[in-house]
C-alpha cells in the first residue's frame, strides 16, 4: 500500500510539473491545441491537476502574476513523500 501511495505521489509530481512548462511555453507564446489528441492531453493534463490546485489557492493568494498554489502543491507532495515513502 505505501508503494502504491508513493508512486501516486510521484505521478502526480509529474503532472505538476508538466502543467508547470505548459504554462510556461504558453507565456512564451505558445497557443494551446484547439483539438485533437494534443487537446484531450491538454484537458486530461489540467483535470488531473486542477482540483488539488483549486482549493489551495482559495489558501495561497496569487503574487501578481504567479500562482504560487503549485509551489505550495510541490511542498505537500515534497512532505508527504518524505513522511511515507
């Protein structure tokens, strides 16, 4: 079971991850896919990711333009990983 939980947290670290760059290209000026399988990968990507993200920034204010709830997102896993794994 703390496999399992581990490689949970790790997937998930992943995604994070992933969102994070894509925000980034996207400021670069990359546009998101309109549709296709890069659009049901770029849904698929912010539904997973979405509602661990959502309640913690109803926590953590924004700081200007930065949403600082996937740092935040970043240290639970960074604990929890330290805790169980």
């Amino acid at each position: 079971m703390e496999g399992l939980v581990c490689l949970a947290l790790s997937i998930f670290w992943l995604l994070l991850l992933a969102r994070v760059v894509l925000s980034w290209l996207e400021l670069a000026g990359l546009r998101r896919p309109v549709d296709g399988p890069m659009r049901s990968a770029y849904d698929l990507l912010m539904g997973a990711t979405e509602p661990v993200l959502r309640p913690l920034r109803r926590i953590v204010p924004p700081a200007g333009m930065f949403d600082l709830s996937i740092v935040v997102a970043f240290v639970i896993i960074f604990v929890l990983q330290l805790a169980i794994c």
